[in-house]
C-alpha cells in the first residue's frame, strides 16, 4: 500500500478550492470535480458519471470515460507529454 501511495503523491495536485463554477446544473455536485481540474489545469477528467460525460468538455478540459481514456489517451500520452 505504501508503495502505490508514493506513485500516486507523483501525479497529484494540491489545489486552492476557490474556484466556483456552474457547469452541472442537473447535478450541482458535480461542479466540484470540474473546478478541481480547472484548476489543477487538468489534462483530462476520467469519470463514469452521466452529468459530466454529457458535458464533453469544460474549459477546453476533455470529460471521458475510463475505457475511452485507455484507449485513446493512455496509448499516445507519452509520445505527446
């Protein structure tokens, strides 16, 4: 367990929590998770939830499903990172 909690410190971001936004009317909820990327200047938003899928995208941050993530991102991330 130790070892997959220092991978995953590597790959996160520590954000204000200030940013408030109105992007999910159907599910306020949500908003939180797009205010965290948009801040953490998020590459993508990976997530099953159906309110934020049908966003496609906020902020020009692409909202996508785990399967679509491996598929589509994962193969080429680090040609292009």
């Amino acid at each position: 367990m130790t070892e997959y909690l220092e991978v995953l410190k590597k790959f996160t971001v520590l954000v204000s929590g200030t940013t408030i936004v109105d992007a999910v009317p159907e599910d306020p909820d949500d908003n939180i998770i797009i205010a965290c990327a948009i801040e953490a200047e998020a590459d993508v938003i990976v997530t099953g939830d159906r309110h934020l899928l049908s966003l496609g995208s906020y902020h020009q941050i692409p909202i996508v499903t785990a399967v679509n993530f491996l598929n589509n991102y994962v193969r080429s991330y680090g040609r292009t990172k």
